[in-house]
C-alpha cells in the first residue's frame, strides 16, 4: 500500500468575494508587507476597490510580467532583504511562484541559481517569509504547492524549482470572481493544466488511494467546469476547486511524462506553460489508448466509473474527444514551432517523472513532433 503525504495550507479561504479577507488578515498582524502581482489585476476594478485600503499596508510593489529569472529574483532580494517581512501575491501562477521564491531567497544567503533543482549545488534550508497567495487564474495551483518554479534561460536553459515543504504559502485565498474577464485563451490554457496535474497526479507511481480520490474529485470538477469557463460563475468555482485540487495531488504524487516533456520546452520557448501541457497530452491521450500496461488499463477503467458517463469504456478517447469538442479556444492549432535542435535537447532532458512506465525515446518523440511543429 502506498502512503502519501499531505501538506496544505494553515488557512484557506474560497468563496465567490474571499478576498475581502485580505484586508483583516494584514491589519490584525501589521507589519512590512511586500505585494507580488500582475499588470491586469492592478488595472482592473477589484483592486481599485480596495487599493486606498491596502496602500498603508505594503512596504512597496513589484510587478511580474513573465515566468521570473534567477535574475529576478536577485534582483528583488537585493532590493527588499530585510525590508519586507510578509509577502502578498495576487495573480496568476507566474507571479505567485516568483513571490514564493522571492520569499524564501530573502532568506538565504546564495544566489537564486545555486539552490535551483538540476543545476543547484547548495540545499535550501526550509527558511522562509510568511506568504499570503492569492490566485487570479485557475491552473497551476501554485497556491498550495511546495514549489517555487523558476526559469533560466542565460545559462542552464532549464526550468527548475526550489522545494520545501515550508514553501506552501502560509494563507490561500481562492476566489473565483478573479476569474471573471479574463481572456479565452488565458482561462483555457490554465485550466488545462490544472487537468494535467489531476490527471498525471491520477497515473502517478506514488499516487496512494487518498491521492487518487482528490485527483478524481477534481477531474469531476474539471469536465463540468471546461465547456463553460468564459460564461459561468458556477464554472469559475469548478475550475478553481479543480486547480487547488492538483495543487495539492502534484505535491502528494508527483508528475508524469507530459510535465517532463513540458518543463524542458519551457526553458526553450516562452510558451504558455498550460498550452504546452495541453498539447502534450492530446497525443499523450492516444498513447494511453493503445496501452496494453496492465496497472495504467484498471485505473483508467476505474476513471472511466468514477467520473464518466455510464456505459463507456474507452475513456482515452472520450476524454481526447470531450476537450477538443468543448475547448472555448481550440489551444492544439496554433502555430508553435520548435527547432530540429531544440527537438534534440527535449529528447535529451525530457523524463518520465512519476509515470507508472518510462517512455521511450520514440513515444517521447511522438508526442513532441505531434504536439508541435518542427521547423
């Protein structure tokens, strides 16, 4: 029987407004405050609402605009060690993953890229600021992770993480409104990811029976979410329990093969990271239809009862058929290249990660050529 373990965060609010908790949450424990986000969220009417409010409570502001750089973040210690002593991030899972590396860098004593997983030589200690996560979009579930993602494209050219248990963000504020607005594109591509984390985390070696039933509860959640993100409330606290959900099953399971494919692309090419993850698993899908591995045939049976409807047994292939039919934005057709070079260094670093069975260079290739364009 395999065990697993859980570690989420100290409070969680959800629920359609919880950012109002913010507010309270800082004025009960005054003290200098950094605040992490994104140019949408800082234009956009809710935090117009409560930015007189907040003003005389952060320290200070930095805006992420992109996955951050071990660069960036040494930029932000150098500008805010010892100055800010509680994090605050509000957006999507690129600001909330630059806030949690900033937030335990301040307090180490290294450069970012010393302590990166695949390239780093030096351990983090667990030291850490205490961070308030709130997300703006529903995908990467970085709010309840214990991983900070960085990206180096100047010199590993790789996508890496720094990891402890203490990272998982002390506070989650998960409010669905946050979604509202957001374009197309942005809500299917992070939903996606979300499914991708449910799923791999679903398949995964490690998965223990507790692990494999929050994944399933959140595939549910995901099916009834995905025809209709651009157009209901009800959707938008689907996706975003959804999200939180493999937040937490990554962390309990691991990944598999699509997110090992996915990270080496995305030390390439400055592809949206759920995109990336969803256009690996169309063909990833097709590869698991043909599968004849005996363990990977009853969880996918067992899927196919929990979550589908009554009477199908081929739940590949109706999953292949149910996202590509109902996608508000069809992700798989846009034209994202990469480089006979690039396809080389994928097949070089790529991984199976937590699959029940290793890939073989020839499926990996598969996957990779169908999901993008080799120039």
């Amino acid at each position: 029987m395999t065990t697993s373990l859980m570690i989420a965060n100290r409070q969680t609010w959800f629920g359609a407004g919880s950012i109002s908790q913010l507010l309270p949450l800082l004025q009960a424990d005054p003290q200098p405050t950094l605040l992490f986000s994104c140019r949408s969220f800082l234009g956009g009417a809710i935090y117009a609402g409560m930015a007189d409010a907040l003003a005389p409570l952060l320290a200070g502001t930095e805006i992420v605009g992109h996955e951050a750089s071990p660069q960036d973040i040494d930029g932000w210690v150098a500008r805010w060690r010892g100055k800010a002593r509680r994090i605050v991030a509000i957006g999507g899972g690129s600001v909330l993953d630059a806030a949690k590396a900033f937030a335990a860098l301040a307090e180490h004593p290294l450069p970012a890229l010393r302590y990166m997983e695949k390239v780093g030589d030096a351990k983090v200690s667990g030291a850490t600021l205490p961070l308030i996560a709130i997300p703006t979009t529903a995908g990467t579930g970085s709010e309840v992770t214990q991983n900070a993602v960085i990206t180096d494209t100047r010199t590993h050219k790789v996508k890496a993480s720094l990891r402890h248990t203490n990272f998982v963000p002390q506070v989650a504020i998960l409010d669905p409104q946050l979604l509202a607005g957001a374009p197309d594109a942005v809500l299917a591509c992070c939903a996606i990811d979300a499914f991708t984390h449910l799923f791999e985390a679903y398949l995964s070696k490690t998965a223990s029976s507790l692990s494999r039933e929050m994944s399933l509860t959140g595939i549910r959640l995901f099916l009834r979410a995905w025809p209709a993100l651009n157009r209901s409330a009800d959707a938008r606290e689907a996706i975003m329990q959804a999200s939180y959900l493999g937040g937490l099953t990554l962390s309990m399971a691991g990944l598999g093969v699509i997110h090992g494919i996915a990270g080496e692309v995305g030390a390439l090419r400055s592809y949206h990271h759920g995109q990336v993850c969803g256009r690996l698993l169309l063909p990833f899908l097709q590869l698991l239809a043909d599968s004849d591995h005996p363990r990977q045939r009853a969880l996918m049976a067992a899927l196919a009862v929990s979550v589908l409807p009554a009477g199908r047994d081929d739940p590949e292939r109706y999953l292949l058929e149910f996202i590509t039919r109902n996608a508000i934005v069809p992700f798989w057709r846009d034209d994202l290249p990469l480089s006979p070079e690039e396809l080389a260094v994928c097949l070089e670093k790529s991984t199976s990660k937590n699959a029940l069975l290793d890939y073989p260079p020839a499926q990996l290739r598969h996957m990779i050529v169908t999901a993008f364009r080799i120039e």
